[in-house]
C-alpha cells in the first residue's frame, strides 16, 4: 500500500498521485520490478511522472532503482520505496526474500523470452528454416521443446557446460565474451546474463507442461492507453501471470513495437514516445505467445473545432474522432473535383466534356446524390467492380486457363450487374462445385493447391486475417495458434479436380477429413476461427458449414472485412491497414466508424450499392484534397481526401478517352476498354510500369500505387501516346480549326481534368496559339499533351 509520507506543498486537489505497484515483492537474484507513477488529473486525463520523479531505497543496500524506476534486488530483507516529487514523498513497501534459495529458473517461461528479446530465434538468426552456422531455433520460441534439444542436447550438448557453467557456448556468446557471428546479444552483467548462467548452474532443465503449474497463462499491462502530447513519453508496465495465479513484472523481458512509428517510437525498456504528428497508434505489446496493446492517442492542442454538417452516421463518426485529436476536417471540394472523384473510383471511367458541362452547370441542390446513384446504374461499374475482383481473386489465365478466367469473369459481372448480396458471392466462392469453366468461381480452386493453401487465401480474402503465420508456429502478433490453421485447412480436404471427357476440369467434394498437427500429429478437429469444432453429421461438403458460419450475423470477422476493404478503395485507404491483416493487435483507427460500417452492411442484407452509396454520399468523402494547418500532417484520419493514382487500366482509358482514340488490344475487338479486359497476360509495357498485378496472390497490395520515374518518361515519350495525340480522327484534329483557342481550352480541361480552366490557366494555354504561328493543330496537340502529363491528370484526388 502506497503512503503518503508528508507533503511539501499542496498540490491541485484536482489532481492525485498514484504508484503502481502498491507493493513490491522480488524473490529471485535477477527479477525486477518497474515502477509507474502516474499523475491523475481525471478519469480520461493523467500524465506519467515514471522519470520526472527521484526515489530512495530504504534501507540503502537492500535493492538498487533505476532512474525509471526499475527495481532490482540486492539482499533479503524488507523495507521501503521512497518516491519523492516536487511537492510530495510517498512510500512503497518494499520486500525481497529467497534470493538464497530462488525457485528454479524455468527453461519455457524465462530463457525462452531471453532468447526472443535478443533475437535469437527471429528470422534473420537462428530461427531461420536452416538455422544459422549450424544452430536452429524455432522462431519466436514456439517450440521450446525443440529449442531446449537444439540448445542442451544437440552437437553432443556442447552449448551446455554442467561442470563449468561460465564456460558454456550459450553464455559465452551471447554477451560476446567470446566471438560471435551475431555480435553481443545480452549485455554482461545484465539480469539476463545472470539469469541465463543460473539456469546452466541448476542443470540445465527442461520442466514440461503438465510439470509446471507456474506456465504462464496471460500478460496484463498498464496503462492499457494514453493520451499524449508532442514530445510526451509513457512507460508501458507488463505483468505476467502464471497458471498458480502468482504475478511477475515482466517489463524488461517482453517486446514491444509500433505500428505507426511515425507517431510514436517505443525503446526496448517499453518507454514510448510521442512524435509531433496528431493521430493514434497503438503499442503490441508480447510476452512469450501472449499478446496485447497499449492504444496512444496524440491530439493537437489548442485547435478550435468546429464540427461540420453531417450527412449520414459516416461524418457524426469521423467528427468525433477528429474533434478528439484536434484535427480540422478539410472544407467541401468542388462539384468539378467531386465530379472527377466519384466518376474515378465508382466506374473506372472519367465524365465526358457534355457530362462534365451538365453536372456543372446544374443549380439542383441534389445533384451529387443523384449523379451517385445514375453512376451504380452503369455498366461500368460492373464493369469496373468485376476488373478489381479478377485481380484478388487470382484469376491468372495462364494458372486457370482462358476458359476460367472468362467463366470467373461472366460470374462477377453478373453478381454486380444484379447487384446480389455480397454474403451470396461468399458462399458461391466457397461451395462452389463442378465444371471449372461454367459461369461461376470454381477455377480459383485451381490454383489452391492443398487445404492449407485455400485455407490461408479464403482467410485473407473474406476475412482479413493472415493466418499464414500459424502454419509453422504460433501467430505472433495474434491469437491464432497451429492448430487453428490446420483447424480451418480441415473445411477444404475433401476437394478434387476430376478431369472430364473434354479435358475440362470439375470441381467435386468427397467428404474430407481431419488434418493431423504439424507438431504433435494428434488429429485437429476442423473448426473455423474461434469456433467451436464443426459439425459435419448433415452435410456432405465441409465448406457449407464454413459458409454459414462466415456469413452469420454474429460472425466477428466477415462484414468488417468487406466494409474496410469497401472503405480503402474509396478513400485511399482502410480503417485497419493493411486492408486483409484484421487483428486486435492491428486495431482500426476509428473503431467506432468500423463497427457501424459493418452493422450497416448487415443491416443492408449486404448490398454493395446501398453501402457504396452510404459511402459516396457522406460529407467525409466529399471532402477537399485542400489542407489546413491543422490536418496537413494527418495521414490516417481522413481529414482531408487523398491523392490516388489511378490505376494502370484505369489510366490508359482516360487518355484513350482523352484522345478520343481506342487502345488497340490484340486479338480483342475494336472498343474493347482496358477494365473489360480479363486477360492478365497480354503484352503491354504500358501495364507493367504502371503496376498491373499478375494476379499471384489475393493480396490487394500487389497492384502498384507508387508513382515512379519510368511513368512520368513514359507520358512524356512515348509514341503510342503521341500518336493518340495527333491521330488524324483524335481529339486535337477534331477540334483544331472549327473552334476558337478559347473554346479548345475550355474543352481540352473538360475532357481530361472534368473542369473549366482558370482565367490564368486559360491565358497560359492561349500562348500555345499565339506562338504557333497559326498551326492550331500543333497548338492543340501540345495543350493535350501538357494536360496528359498534368499531375491532376495522373491523379484522382
């Protein structure tokens, strides 16, 4: 129990002082005890005092204390923490015991995460699939049992020295006392060197499971979140709690990582620190296979927030969130650029210069609802949709033939085109059965080669979560273990591909059984992510059970999934990032949003349109690319819209449309645009430095959006482009002559930027006439060609 040992001067009465822990009992020579001191200001408000305060053991000797507050044992004994401040000193009772006779060190438990906090057994060392200099651990430490046999028994138990413990491999090279490929990993002295010398001096053992009842079953940390200003720090204190229920500071053992490391920066010791950037993060936090984060928010202060009007739930969400970070939303774009925008991400398709002249002239206050809901009425967006699915759906023609990729492409267009729930693709996609070249998604199962594939790629896909990691160890990031991978592989083993008289292929299901643990060989029970094992008495295809339990209501994963992949398509980016690595260590930034988003998906029976539409008409995404001072920084709040390139298909039909001349697609017929085409593989430099995926997983992240140097030479040299420039029936011919330079500008800006052109503007491109010596036609071509290469042109913002 905390006391209050006097008070030096009065302090806020608003405010109060807490330490945490109440009390300290270290019972082993290298166990440690960090120490918080938080000022608690409100029950939403407190700052850290950990390293602003200076402590005093007493009696003297009896421990030592960090500057951080870190509490190391010396001797036995009892006595006192004395924390002291600038107005006040508390005291901490203070106790250490046993540190003749400390309970055994534990092989699983505390050399483990040694070896993981030094990095031992991480991928780039021992833990690597062939080891390292003859040395293999498995990585993270997910097989200690493995571990204590590569460690103690292997190469003739030389890493181990029973006789002379000093001497042993393990303790010499770690701390570099002799040489060591991987540099010094443990620093001499340290309470791990000593903790790891005391357990080869107590024989070296290995406890097992059912032998150890101080196993550890979960971690705790505090705080659990903070909110922080520029330049602010928060020490994270971890706890770790055995199967007995004994409590052990684990601080110094455990890992610690950032996801946005450009907000804030958290030390080995668990130490984080805020950037000057406003925004949240949030700190994983891992002790052995236990994981959990500490959630830091860093508002901007002194920012007067004016909340904007709110046209659906999507805005009253994002207000909130950005009035709590002190972030000012962007003012409303333009119709011109709202135009431009919806057109982009909806069809695919830039407006003509008469649609443009329409939208903008138009006085009707509801012109933007109405414009969204003509454009899901349009083929394009089926179109479109149908493009962007082809792609995460692996259909590669070289891998599934040009029968099933047209079969997976007639289903999706279909599905769009009737706009039919999203939960029914789901279940076709994974019930699907026979010919692989009908309408329909049976030729994504020819590139699954094995349950464990199909199990890890429908994961991601419909799911967001990457379980790939659970194949070999357990995931360490996240819950998700061994045997829940090969639980979910479990749906998919009764899969075959019968060849047909024809030489088609079909997809039939024969049952299918219970995959065996990789580690363990007992047979795993298929059972989806976080379920119960299946029951399969009434169905002959595992995968309908599956089905029904993605698509439920109650499903934690499947709306969300689908609502953030919806989501990042249409504001540049997800509300969890990356789109398809949905975990609770990777939590949304705006979870509230997320949580609606995907109530409002089931609501809607999963009708993309109603939810694309919802999406369209809020405020949020008609916001302005145009910063403000306070939310120029702000890349994860969507405070401001963002600038996307378009993508590679998308980009050459705006400058096919532009030009007003059709790419020539070989083998294709003339008119065919670049969305409609399924095939993958057809030779075209334009689609490969421009990012066009190959389609080799279903990851969205394999289509390029970095702009690079070999794009912007391409627009500027090539020859293809130049030739759809002047091309004798394009645009530039067609206007050239028959209109004055005035009216050619205006119509150049609306066929290739969907606006008119600023009175600066105007006057810059009528130099193109006045210095061309008459030639309106090479007056125009170069117009044309300026705005091709315009970065508003490259861009949909």
């Amino acid at each position: 129990m905390v006391v209050l040992l006097n008070s030096i001067e009065q302090r806020d009465a608003s405010a109060e002082v807490q330490i945490h822990p109440e009390q300290i009992v270290l019972e082993t020579p290298e166990a440690s005890q960090q120490v918080l001191v938080t000022n608690v200001v409100s029950k939403v408000k407190s700052h850290d005092l950990t390293r602003n305060v200076s402590y005093e053991i007493v009696p003297a000797g009896l421990a030592t204390v960090s500057e951080s507050g870190l509490v190391r044992p010396v001797m036995n004994g009892r006595g006192k923490l004395v924390v002291s401040d600038q107005h006040q000193k508390y005291s901490v009772p203070l106790e250490i015991k046993s540190l003749a006779s400390p309970r055994p060190v534990s092989f699983q438990n505390e050399i483990i995460p040694i070896l993981t906090k030094a990095s031992c057994n991480s991928g780039g060392c021992h833990g690597k699939a062939e080891g390292q200099n003859g040395f293999q651990l498995s990585i993270f430490g997910f097989d200690a049992n493995a571990d204590y046999q590569a460690i103690a028994l292997a190469s003739r138990g030389r890493r181990i020295s029973l006789t002379r413990p000093e001497q042993s491999l393990l303790f010499l090279k770690g701390s570099a006392r002799t040489p060591h490929g991987g540099g010094q990993k443990i620093d001499p002295e340290s309470d791990r060197d000593r903790r790891l010398l005391r357990w080869i001096s107590e024989g070296a053992k290995f406890e097992t499971e059912a032998d150890n009842d101080g196993q550890i079953v979960g971690i705790e940390i505090e705080p659990t979140q903070q909110t922080l200003l520029a330049g602010e720090s928060q020490q994270i204190r971890v706890t770790a709690i055995d199967a007995s229920g004994r409590r052990r500071c684990v601080t110094s053992e455990a890992e610690y990582e950032s996801n946005a490391e450009s907000l804030t920066e958290v030390s080995l010791s668990g130490l984080v620190q805020a950037n000057r950037l406003p925004g949240e993060a949030a700190i994983l936090v891992r002790y052995l296979e236990h994981v959990t984060i500490c959630r830091i928010t860093m508002p901007q202060p002194e920012i007067e927030f004016e909340r904007p009007p709110e046209n659906n739930f999507i805005d009253h969400l994002a207000w909130d969130k950005l009035e709590k970070l002190g972030i000012e939303p962007s003012d409303l774009s333009d119709d011109a650029t709202f135009l431009r925008r919806v057109f982009l991400d909806t069809i695919g398709t830039l407006p003509t210069a008469d649609e443009a002249r329409q939208f903008l002239s138009s006085s009707d206050s509801n012109k933007r609802a109405k414009l969204i809901d003509e454009l899901l009425e349009r083929d394009e967006y089926a179109d479109y949709s149908t493009m962007r699915w082809l792609d995460i759906l692996r259909a590669d023609q070289l891998k599934i033939s040009p029968q099933g990729t047209v079969a997976m492409q007639r289903w999706l267009q279909r599905h769009f085109a009737e706009n039919r729930p999203f939960d029914q693709l789901a279940t076709d996609l994974l019930t699907v059965q026979g010919n692989t070249s009908a309408e329909g998604p049976g030729s994504f199962y020819k590139i699954l080669d094995t349950p464990e594939e199909a199990a890890r790629s429908i994961s991601q896909l419909l799911l967001g979560v990457r379980i790939e990691c659970a194949q070999c160890h357990h995931h360490p990031s996240e819950r998700w273990s061994q045997a829940d991978y090969v639980g979910l592989a479990g749906f998919f083993t009764g899969l075959k591909l019968k060849k047909l008289p024809n030489g088609e292929q079909s997809l039939v299901s024969f049952g299918g059984k219970d995959l065996p643990h990789p580690r363990t060989g007992e047979l795993v029970p298929a059972r989806a992510l976080g379920a119960e094992p299946a029951d399969f008495s009434n169905v002959n295809d595992r995968r309908h059970e599956l089905a029904e339990w993605m698509t439920a209501d109650e499903n934690p994963f499947f709306a969300k999934a689908i609502a953030n992949r919806l989501w990042s398509h249409y504001f540049a980016r997800g509300l969890v990032e990356p789109i398809d690595d949905m975990r609770e260590t990777n939590p949304a930034t705006n979870e509230p949003l997320l949580q609606a988003l995907a109530e409002h998906l089931r609501e809607s029976d999963y009708d993309l349109k109603a939810f694309t539409r919802t999406l369209l008409n809020s405020r949020l995404y008609q916001l302005s690319s145009a910063t403000k001072p306070s939310n120029e920084n702000d890349l994860q709040n969507f405070s401001h819209a963002t600038y996307k390139t378009l993508p590679a298909e998308v980009l050459l039909d705006a400058i096919c449309q532009s030009t007003g001349v059709n790419e020539k697609y070989n083998g294709w017929p003339d008119g065919y645009r670049a969305i409609q085409i399924w095939d993958n593989r057809m030779p075209s430099y334009f689609f490969r430095i421009f990012g066009r995926p190959v389609r080799a997983t279903v990851c969205e992240c394999e289509r390029s959006n970095q702009p690079s140097i070999s794009q912007a030479m391409h627009l500027l040299n090539s020859p293809e482009i130049a030739e759809k420039i002047r091309h004798r029936h394009g645009t530039a011919r067609r206007l050239a002559g028959k209109f004055s330079p005035n009216e050619i500008v205006d119509e150049l800006y609306l066929r290739t930027l969907s606006r008119f052109p600023t009175d600066e503007e105007r006057n810059l491109m009528r130099q193109a006439f006045e210095e061309s010596n008459n030639d309106h036609f090479a007056a125009t071509e170069d117009v044309l060609w300026a705005l091709l290469n315009s970065k508003e042109f490259v861009f949909n913002h």
